[in-house]
C-alpha cells in the first residue's frame, strides 16, 4: 500500500471549527427571515397583499369580501385601486335593510405603501355599533286554548327565563351559550360568520323550538332573533 502525503493548504487559511460554521449557518438564516419580515422594503407587490394589509389594521374587517357588483345585498366590501406609490384600499360596512341597498354604511380610506407602510386616508359615514353578534327574546304559546281575532292581550306568549341557547359554528362546533334573563331576553357577542342557535329542550313545554341559522356581518348590528316554545295548549 502506498501512502501518500495529506494535500497541504495554502498559506493563510485554516479549518472552520464546529461552533463557528454553527454560527455562520445561523446568520445566514437570520438575514434570510429579515428578507421576508412585513414592512422591508420592497415586500407589498401585489394589490392584493396591499388589502389583506389594510384589512389586518382593524378586527371588525375579518371576513369581508373583495366587491362583486353581481352580488345583491353585499353589506361589506373592499375595493383595491393602484396609485403612483402603492394602492388605495376602500373598506365598506353596510347595515340595515341591505337586500335594498343598505340603510347605514360606514367607510375607511387606506394608503398601502409598496415598503408596506399602511396609512389610514380617510373614514366617513354612520356611527357603528358597538358589539357584532345575536339577540333576541325567548317565549312560550299558546297561553289560551282559543286565539281570537282581534289578539286576546290576556292570550299573548309568555316570556321564558332560564332557557338554554347553544350557538354552533358552520363546522358544528359550540362557540358560545347563554340562558334567558328574567325578562326572556339574551345577548351573545359573536364574530363575523356564519352560525347556528339551538333552544335547549326547558321542563314544563313540548319540544324544542327549530334550529335558526343566523349571519353576523362585520360592523353590523347585532341580529336579532325570536325564539318560541310551544306550551302545549290547544
């Protein structure tokens, strides 16, 4: 066997020991995910990177939809528009009766940079309310064996107190729950979304009351919902 000498280096260079190549791959990851962080320059190419910006700067906007002019009743939307800088981003939230048009709107302006820089331009329109999510009222009838034309005031539904409503998600998921005041009213805050409210079966009445599926729009008005028992009484 013939053995041969090791190749020598040239003057000047040494081996990297462990901790230093551990090191030097480290940075090189670190400037990597710098690159790519939000807000370095250059990161907005798209118009619609520039929205989803816009539309992070507020948690009222989750869930609204680009505008479909074919679509009757969209209460929310945005719009995008390119401008010399970078785009303009016009969010809309609409409310009340928008099958027709929308009683009340509300409307924000924001410059999104190509840097990623969002500016808020400009915001106009009705004052929004204050909490998204479902309402309503709890009763049970009928309270008389006979109705009567005209009502009978006496024979009016009667409120429930107690009764447990169960709110599910599109995927069947509880989400939330509440249980009837004393005047058979409730209140449950809910994101933007598509839900499902479920009376519980309450002691002393037949049945349950059916499913109601409900939307809760971003920014709108909490919607409001009737819920009945049946007593039994015929």
């Amino acid at each position: 066997m013939e053995l041969r000498p090791a190749a020598s280096r040239p003057a000047g260079m040494t081996t990297p020991t462990r901790p230093a190549a551990v090191a030097a791959l480290a940075l090189l990851v670190l400037l990597a995910a710098c690159s790519s962080t939000p807000g370095a320059s250059g990161s907005v190419t798209t118009a619609a990177q520039a929205a989803q910006l816009a539309l992070a700067q507020q948690g009222r906007f989750a869930g609204i939809a680009p505008f479909d002019e074919n679509l009757i009743g969209q209460a929310s939307w945005y719009q995008v528009t390119t401008v010399e800088d970078g785009w303009q981003v016009l969010i809309r939230i609409g409310w009340g009766d928008c099958p027709s048009g929308c009683i009340n709107e509300h409307r924000w302006t924001y410059a999104v940079g190509k840097d990623a820089r969002v500016d808020l331009v400009s915001e106009t329109g009705d004052p929004l309310p204050d909490a998204t999510g479902v309402r309503g009222t709890v009763s049970a009838g009928p309270t008389c064996p006979v109705e009567r034309d005209p009502p009978d005031p006496g024979c009016a539904p009667r409120l429930v107190a107690g009764s447990v409503l169960v709110v599910t998600d599109g995927g069947g998921m509880e989400v939330a729950r509440a249980t009837s005041a004393a005047d058979g009213t409730f209140s449950i805050e809910l994101a933007p979304g598509a839900y499902r409210l479920t009376a519980q079966p309450f002691e002393g009445l037949m049945g349950t009351p059916e499913p109601m599926d409900f939307e809760v729009a971003a920014g709108a008005p909490m919607t409001e919902v009737q819920v009945s028992y049946d007593t039994g009484i015929r």
